[in-house]
C-alpha cells in the first residue's frame, strides 16, 4: 500500500467534488490499486486546515458540511493555519504528496513551482498557471511531474488523448478544431433554432449559466486559453496574445455594467440572424471554434458544415475533432460535457491517480 | 536515459508497422522522453531474430525490406534461431523488457505468462490471450504491467478512457454502446443508402475489406471479442459463450464453401431491405452494435435513432458511447478509424511508451 499525501488548493464547487470523489473512491483504491490518499492541507484563499498525520475522512465531511453551509475554513473549528500558500506547501508537504490546484487564480504558480522542485506532483484544473508566460509552462510540464486534463474538456479525456494516444505514438497532428465552451454551445444551438441573441444571453445569464458578467464568456477569453493549452501541449511556443480571439460582442459593449451591457444586446439580434440565415443557405450553421493549426490558434464564430462532427454537435457538450496522420480521412473525435463540476473533479481524480500509479 | 529491450511476436502488416514506428520516433523518444527502445528480438512463427545487445536500425530496415519482398525471417542472413517462444523470451528477456504480442493466435499465451512472472510488461494487439478464460485476463491484467489498448477501436483510446478517465476517478459506468467494426459499418451504411445486402458483401469481400472468408466478419465474433474485454475491463465476470452474438447470416448459410455463401446470400437481401425499411418508418438506422449493461454484453444489428451518436456514425469508423454518472445527461463518446495497421500500431506504441514512462 502506497500513501499519497494531497495538498489541496481551493474548496470551492470543483474543490468540494474532488474531496468527496476521493472520501468516496477510499475502498477502491485500496483494494483495487493499493494506494491510499491521505489529505494532509486543504487551503482556501487565507490559509489551511493542516494535518501531517492526514485529515480523518470524518473532518473531511465536517469541512465539507461546513463549506456547504456558506462558511469559510477559516471559521471551522478544525485548527485552521494562517499561513501563506509557500509556507503551507513547506509544512504539509513529503517527496510524494500531490498538489491539486482548483482555483481559478494566478496566485498558485510560486506554490506549484516550490512543490515541483520539492520533487512533489501537481494536477491543475486551474488554467491560468498554463496560460502565462511560457516559461512556466516549460517548466511546470517539464517536471513530467504535472498533469492538467481538467483544464481542457473537464474529465473528457482531451489532455490524456492529445499526449498519451497521439503524441507518444508519434502521430502528427496537422489540426485540431474544437468547441470548448458549454455556454456557447447553448447559445450557437439556440441561434440554430432561431431563437433571438439577446433572449439566449438573457436566459442563460439569468439560469446561472455564464458568469456574473456574461462578457467573460462571450469574450471567448476562457476559449483562448484552452486553445493556448492545446497549442502549447503541441509544442507550440505560443503566448496568449498570439491567440486571434473573436468575442461574441462589439468593442463598444465592452464598456460599461452588466446592465448596460444586457439592454444594449437586443442590437446585436438582427446581425446574428443573419448570419444564422446566410450560413444555413450554405448548409453550414454557426459554432464558436477554437482552431489549431500551422502553430497559430484562432477563436470564434466560424461557419462550419452542418453534416460534420462540429455542425452535428447540439447544447452543451464539448467536441475536439484531430485530424493528424493516422486519423486523416475522419477524425479522432472526443464528445461529452465539458464543463461542471463533477466532470471536472473526476479529471482531476484521474489525473491524481495516473501520478500515483507512476509513483509505485 | 533508460533503455527498454522490445521482444515482438508477430511480423505482419501491423508488426511491421509498429517496428517502423518505434524507428521513425526514435529521436523523438530519446530527446522528448529520455526513453531509447532496442529490439532484442523479433519472432515469427517459427522462431526468432536475437539479439541481446539489440538489433540494429539498418538491421530491422533490413528485415523489413525482407519481408515486404514475402520472405519469412528465418530466410534472413540476420542469425535467426528455431527455438519456441518460451526459450526466446527466457534468452531475450530482462526485467525491464516489453514483450509485444502483435500475432491473432492463442498460442501466444505461455510465452506472456512467463514474461509477466519474469516481471516483464506486456502489450498486446492480440486479442485472443484476453477473450480466453476469465483467469488468465484477471491474471494478466491483475499484473499492472498489461496494456492492450489496440484491442478494441485500434488506436483510439477507448481501453485507456474506460480505464484511466472514467473507472480511475471513480466514475460509475452504467451503459457502455459502439460500433466496432469498419467492415460492418461500410455494410450498414450501405444498407441505409438502398444497397442490397448481396452486393455489399460481395464489393466488400472483392475490395479485401473483409476476411477472405467474409464470413469471420458477418458472424460477429471479432465484435463479440472486443466486447468481452470491454465487459472483463469493468470488473465484470463475463466468458465468451455469455456474449449473445447475432450473426448476419442464419445458421444453415454457416456450411459450405466461400462461393456457395457468395452464391447463397442474394436470399438475405429482401429481408435486409424490409428491416432498414421498417428502421426509417420509426426515424431509426441498422448499426452492428455492441452493448454492455447489467453485466451482460451483446452483440447484434439493432435499430438505433437516426438522431444520436451511433446513428449519425458513417462509413467504417468505430465509435463508443460511455453512459456514466458523470456522462448522464449525453454520454461520453470516442470516434475514429479503428482498424487498419497504422492505427493499431498507433495503439501499441502509445501503450509501450506508456509503460516504459512508469518505469522510469
């Protein structure tokens, strides 16, 4: 039986799955793969619950009910360290603990870098680490002590197929196209159907399916550093201001509340229903692609075949179609939801898992 | 650096790919991986090419060239040994060695076994040494030093998302459906397109789309095979006699020669009309479908909507649909070619590299 202790960062929805996944899979992995994880920090934006001897499943669940109620770690009674994320790192940390990055923050990058120098392994659901300077990514990706499926796709197994199925084969990829936004998948399906951008904006908006500031969605930012991600993974040496974004609105719309930002859309119906319309006289409909190739990535509104993978694709879900040597006359296709919660905490408890098996 | 001996079973069409493979990605693994793979042997059926000190790149090109002429290796000026399989792996072998089973024979098993005791890694192409008894797949698998990704969909990596994606993060799979032969998803395409049953049979087996005798494809074992490996991979007590196999032909068309089942099958065709008539009446299409559920798997022509994965799927590639937990609402779904030797050798080479990288 091997002991991985787990540095988690972040305990919000994502966070809160990935340590219920973990208490829940306890009797598999002993059974099934020896190995038992052992959370030894659980760190939110302030400090940490630590333990060196391992939180009991039973705090576990008293943190997580907690959490559930609306309060912070800090107000737990679990005895909860002020410390900053480098120290926390220090003290928690052994040569095989896992650090598991959820947040959605800059912030992390000094702490992962520590723990991959420490000899630790880190999984990442959190992007931003991957999207900065490419150096980082060098790197962090470098140590092959990293992994970040949940970063690309949630738990679709995009990261794991691009390195492990098609580059370790020594595949060549020529280009890869993708839609890797839920939001905008509900909102290019609805176009589809005719229905008006505002009124799609509106009631995604209003069910909770964007951002407070439905612009970070339909800005494509969160798109661009996927594509950033793949490209990278490539080898690529692309920066995210490489990436050719098209948002989804005007510049001019950029400014300004989310109210403002709400009323004013209602301009933006006509030019998207024609552009519905001229693209199905084509037999064409409209989906927000993220594309790669020939070391550029570009992301947008883009007019693609009704009858191929990305113009069948309906709702929600995520689809990345490679075309490389061996998949040249269709494509290797991945399709699933790529977005929530549990879909992305069981990308990140299955890359936690890879790293432990390589560990034993 | 560390290097990792291969000893290959098999040298036909997708032998020799893989061997083309790892020489063509040899750069790629040293610099990329810090890995360098050297062939210490190379069998056929009748003996070996051995070297422990590793067969050189100008030698196995020479092989190669050799036997695309249609000579067997033991015709080779490279010292070829008569001895049996078990002798090769025992004067091939060390422990850090990967014993590749590329061959479509049972008679292989012995010889992984006994690598698998010496501590050796396995992978396999072959399906036969999993479709055998239960035991000797739990006996195998059980090892952790088994990889048989090129088993089901050739290089599409539906072993390794069943495994590593889903069953790793503790997903719960419920329903897994696919299409896993090219050969009878050309038949059902061309069924739906108004061909007759005859005449595809007939294109396909003159093309060498199907086994010289059609019959191996159209009786559905290939596909019951890779559905009980599939059912075997979830945990699942499956032996091949439980697979309930629908062949496409009935009984009586099972004697006789090739010509009398090529002369024979013009019968069949009214009644395959009148099933893909009766499919369009409910908005549904024939695919030859694996399923697996409730730990029972079968194999058989089902009627599936026209609108949903399997449905839209054209022409010869696989596709898989994983019906999980977390992929509840639309499943998890893979597609690409899933035969052919490029493919499958893209698979076995993914799984040799991946072994060899936990070894490192």
């Amino acid at each position: 039986m091997l002991t991985i202790p787990l540095i988690q960062i972040g305990f919000g929805g994502v966070g809160r799955a990935v340590v219920e996944r973990v208490l829940d899979a306890r009797d598999e992995f002993e059974w099934r793969m020896g190995l038992e994880f052992e959370y030894v920090a659980l760190c939110d934006s302030a400090g940490a619950v630590i333990d060196q001897n391992g939180l009991s499943p039973g705090t576990l669940r008293r943190l997580l009910e907690h959490k559930r109620q609306g309060r912070s770690l800090a107000e737990s009674e679990v005895g909860y360290r002020h410390e900053g994320l480098l120290d926390i790192v220090d003290l928690a940390g052994s040569p095989e603990a896992i650090v598991i990055d959820v947040t959605a923050s800059d912030d992390t990058v000094p702490a992962l870098q520590l723990a991959l120098d420490r000899g630790y392994a880190v999984v990442l659901a959190n992007k931003k680490p991957l999207a900065g300077p490419i150096e980082v990514f060098r790197e962090f990706t470098g140590s092959g002590r990293l992994r970040y499926e949940a970063t690309v796709g949630a738990g679709v197994p995009v990261i794991a197929t691009l390195q492990e199925a098609l580059l370790a084969s020594h595949d060549t990829v020529h280009h890869i196209e993708g839609c890797f936004s839920g939001t905008l998948g509900y909102l290019t399906t609805g176009l589809e159907q005719g229905v008006a951008f505002s009124q799609l904006v509106g009631q995604a908006h209003a069910m909770g399916y964007t951002e407070p500031d439905p612009r970070d969605d339909l800005g494509g930012m969160d798109v661009a550093r996927k594509a950033l991600i793949l490209g990278r993974t490539l080898g690529w040496p692309l920066e995210l201001e490489h990436v050719e974004v098209e948002p989804l609105y005007p510049a001019e719309l950029g400014e300004g509340s989310v109210e403002d930002f709400m009323n004013a859309i209602e301009t933006l119906d006509e030019s998207y229903r024609q552009r519905v319309q001229a693209a199905r006289e084509q037999g064409s409909v409209l989906r927000y692609v993220a594309s790669l190739q020939g070391s550029e990535a570009r992301v947008g509104l883009q007019t693609v075949p009704q009858d191929s993978p990305l113009g069948r694709l309906q709702g929600t879900d995520n689809l990345i179609t490679f075309h490389t040597e061996v998949y040249n006359e269709t494509p290797l296709v991945l399709q699933g939801r790529g977005a929530g919660v549990h879909g992305t905490a069981a990308g990140v408890v299955a890359d936690i898992v890879a790293l432990a098996r390589c560990r034993k």
